[in-house]
C-alpha cells in the first residue's frame, strides 16, 4: 500500500506538468509564430514481484509478476507543424511558409531563432534596421543586420518571396537588392532550447544550423509579406487533453485515497 501513495502522486505530479503545459499553450493562443508544447512521459522502475509464476496446477506461465512504482515526465516537446497565415496591416509583418525560421541578434550577441515575424522599422545609429518587437535586429542570409539603405524611402521598399528585398529604380521599376532575410532550418527543431519572446537556441540536440541558401537539399521556405504565422494550438484539442488530466488526477487522487483507507483499517486491527 505505501507502493501505492507514492505511485499516485507520481501520477499527480506528472498530471500537474500537463496541466502547467495546457495552461501555457492557451495563454498563447495568439502569439505569432508560438508552437504549441506536448508533455511526454515513461514508467518508473519496476519491482519483481515473482520471477517465476505458476498456474493453480503448476504449471508456468509465460510471464513475470512485476509492478510498477509510477510515471514521471521526460520531456516537453514542441510541434512545429504549420500555423495559419493571417493577413496583417503592417507590411513588415512576416509569415513563413515552410520549415524555416528567422534569426535575430539578441542583446547578448547571440543568434536566436524564431517563427514570429512581427517586425518593424527601427531607427539606430547605423540608420533604419528591420527588428523585432523587443529591437533584435532581423539578419540577413550573411548574418548580418539588416540596414537599409540611407538613401532609400522605406515606403518603397518590397520583398519578394524569397525574402529579398527590392527598391525602385529610375524608371520606377522593382530591382532586387543585396538584401535578402536569412532563414534558417534544424534537423531537430523539438531539440531547441525555448526561450522567452518567442525565441529559440541552437543546441546539441537540435543540430547544427542550416541556412537554406547555402544547402540546395534543403526544401526552400517561402516568406508572405503583410502575414502573420497564427499559433497552431488547436482549442478543441486542448479542452479534450484538459479534460483527460483531470480525469487522470482525479484518479491517482482516488488510489491515494484508497490506499490511505486500507492502511487505517490495517492499523485499527486488533487481536
């Protein structure tokens, strides 16, 4: 029975974790860009109860008599799958079609990643730079901020699908330009490591970085100006997993209480 209390409350822990993770994924419902988050979970240690298990005849069967000590979370994983595109009034909102994600410099120097194309027009020292909500400066493919040109009228400037940017000539007719916003891609984009603000960082687990224009192999993204990429939390799926912790809860809640009840009663046995 002390077996018991403590597998229920691995069970309630483990179901407190997907609680926080569902809550965290509703909280986000209109974040641009967010991925939406997916406890997973293994059993505990098993204790062998008996090795060898026979029927009333003696006979043995083919399997061992083993009990279980409970679950615990492994890990919390990020689906990366598309989110819908929604049309934007500012032109320097951008949505990716695809599998790649935009970098951005971070306060600290460090390259971060990230699918939540919300960008504005910055005014700096070095001129005007495409920049996300908190100022990170949006890189280009070389990794370098992007920096318009001072003798550009900002208003004027278009980008293709591609990500490069285009500016009117003399005659008023689109010409591409050296810029072109970089996109990058991992192997394992669930091996990223999160981060606030929508960002993520590269890791071990992740893989190294791959600029998709510098590796052919790779399936090439496409960027929609005026778009923002929606989050793909689906509610009706989070109401249906809400609704199966709880259950899940309530049920190591239950087997606590039952274990609890049956240790009283042993303790109240008298010869």
């Amino acid at each position: 029975m002390m077996r018991a209390l403590w597998t229920g409350a691995s069970g309630m822990i483990s179901q407190q974790t997907t609680l926080d993770t569902i809550s965290n994924n509703f909280s986000n419902i209109n974040t641009a860009g967010y991925k939406k988050e997916t406890a997973q979970f293994s059993s505990l240690l098993y204790s062998k109860i008996q090795s060898k298990v026979t029927d009333s005849e003696g006979n043995e069967k083919p399997v061992i008599g083993q009990v279980g000590s409970g679950v615990r979370v492994t890990g919390i994983v990020s689906s990366f799958t598309q989110g819908t595109l929604q049309e934007s009034s500012n032109d320097w909102d951008l949505a990716i079609e695809g599998n790649g994600l935009f970098s951005v410099l971070d306060s600290d120097g460090n390259t971060a990643y990230t699918r939540n194309g919300s960008f504005r027009v910055a005014i700096g020292p070095q001129g005007a730079t495409l920049a996300n909500a908190d100022g990170y400066p949006v890189l280009d493919t070389n990794g370098q901020p992007i920096v318009f040109n001072k003798d550009w009228d900002i208003s004027k400037v278009t980008m293709d699908e591609y990500g490069n940017l285009m500016y009117p000539d003399d005659k008023n007719v689109a010409q591409r330009t050296n810029i072109q916003i970089g996109l990058t891609q991992f192997v394992n984009p669930a091996g990223l490591e999160k981060a606030g603000g929508s960002l993520f960082y590269e890791t071990s687990a992740s893989g190294a970085p791959l600029k998709e224009i510098e590796n052919t192999n790779l399936k090439q993204s496409k960027i929609h100006s005026g778009y923002l990429e929606a989050s793909n939390v689906q509610t009706a799926d989070e109401i249906v997993n809400l609704i199966v912790a709880q259950r899940a809860y309530e049920m190591n809640s239950k087997a606590i209480t039952a274990a609890d009840e049956m240790l009283q009663q042993a303790n109240n046995l008298r010869r």
